[in-house]
C-alpha cells in the first residue's frame, strides 16, 4: 500500500467510464478516480496493481522546498537563503544577506510564509498595475489564492486571481501570466485575436511567450509545492 505519509484521495465521478489514478504534484496526493458504481474495494484492488507506477511517479516528483534555517526559497527567479536570527528583534525582513527571520526556530516555517504572503501581495499588486496601464485594461477585482493547479485565471466579470507563488517565478515569468489573464479581459478565449495581443505585449514577443511556458512546464511543480 501508499506509505502513510503519502495521501490517498478518493473521489467518485458519474461520468467516469473507467478507474484512474493520477499524482497530485503539487500536494503529492494520490487521486484514484471511481465510477459510480465501482467499489471501493475494486478500487484498493486497482491502486495494488498499479503500485509500480506510483511509486516511480512520486519518486520523480520535485523535491518540496523547506522553510527553515540554512535552505534557500526563490524570491523572483533569485534563490534567497533563509537566515534563522534567534535574538533578533526585527521580525522578518529581506535584504542582500538573505531572507532573515527573528525567534524560536519552530516558527521559521510559518513567519517565512507570512513574509511572502504580504511581499507577494505588494510586488504582484504593483505588476498588475503596470501591465494594466501599459494594455489598457483594468481588472474589476485581484485576488491573491493559494492555488496549486493553476497560476491565474479570470472571470467574465472581469475578475482576475493569481497564485501568490508567482512572487517566485522570474520577473518575465510572473509578467507573462499577468498579461495573459488581462488579455482574457478583451478576448475570453484563446483564439487568435487573444494570442496576438498577448504577444505583442510579453516581452521578446512570441518567442518570449514561449520560453515562459516552456519554464513554468519545467519549473513550476517545484514552486507550487512550496509553503
């Protein structure tokens, strides 16, 4: 069976034909699919015969990156190392050195993610701002998520959400999504129209949209493991 650090989830669809089993990277779940109609114990007897498929799976899955004295997080495509400060008395704070942080080390892991929260809040509030003005299209709402599958998205009532994990990607990166959900604003669809103005707009043009993709395929299961 799964090792009892790794999550099973299961989940029962009406519309599933068939069992499936896929990894949640970010979390590093589990997910076993069910119709139905399908017991639970065909569904243990699945997971059993598919063993060796899971465990090369979460064997492969990016190391989850660890908020604590003497790691590094990625702050803006930069890898910023976190410095435990015990009789500090500043709180949290950022500069040159590394990312510092004041107190009993059990709570490294905590004030380190309230750090990014709000420098996330701040630098991805900022960016949206500019891009709005540089595109002419201004978003009715941002919201910041903690959202694991999916970096941004946008409403017809032209609300758009970012992860805050974003604050990690390189500078281009983090521009391109914005950019990409405040097209969405004008075109909401992918269509040509949409990709085109998205282009015109990222940096290096088509070629640069690209390359953005490219690194968040790559790179981005990592960050989204984070905090």
């Amino acid at each position: 069976m799964l090792p009892p650090t790794v999550p099973l989830v299961w989940r029962r669809s009406k519309r599933a034909r068939r069992m499936t089993l896929r990894i949640d990277a970010a979390q590093g779940n589990v997910v076993l699919t069910l119709p139905d109609r399908t017991s639970r114990k065909q569904g243990l007897l699945f997971l059993q015969q598919h063993m060796n498929w899971i465990s090369s799976s979460l064997a492969s899955l990016p190391e989850k990156p660890i908020l604590a004295n003497g790691h590094d997080i990625m702050i803006e495509g930069c890898l910023v190392p976190i410095l435990h400060e015990p009789t500090a008395r500043r709180g949290t704070w950022l500069d040159g050195a590394g990312l510092h942080v004041s107190g009993d080390a059990e709570h490294t892991e905590r004030r380190v993610r309230d750090f990014l929260l709000k420098l996330a809040k701040d630098r991805l509030s900022t960016a949206v701002k500019r891009q709005s003005e540089k595109m002419q299209l201004t978003p009715s709402r941002l919201d910041l998520r903690d959202a694991r599958t999916r970096w941004g998205s946008c409403t017809r009532q032209g609300r758009i959400m970012l992860s805050w994990r974003l604050l990690m990607t390189p500078i281009e990166i983090r521009d391109y999504v914005i950019i990409h959900e405040l097209a969405h604003l004008k075109h909401f669809d992918h269509g040509t129209d949409f990709w085109a103005l998205v282009d015109h707009f990222c940096s290096n043009g088509r070629p640069g949209r690209l390359a953005a993709e490219r690194w968040l395929r790559e790179n981005g299961t990592a960050l989204l493991r984070a905090a």
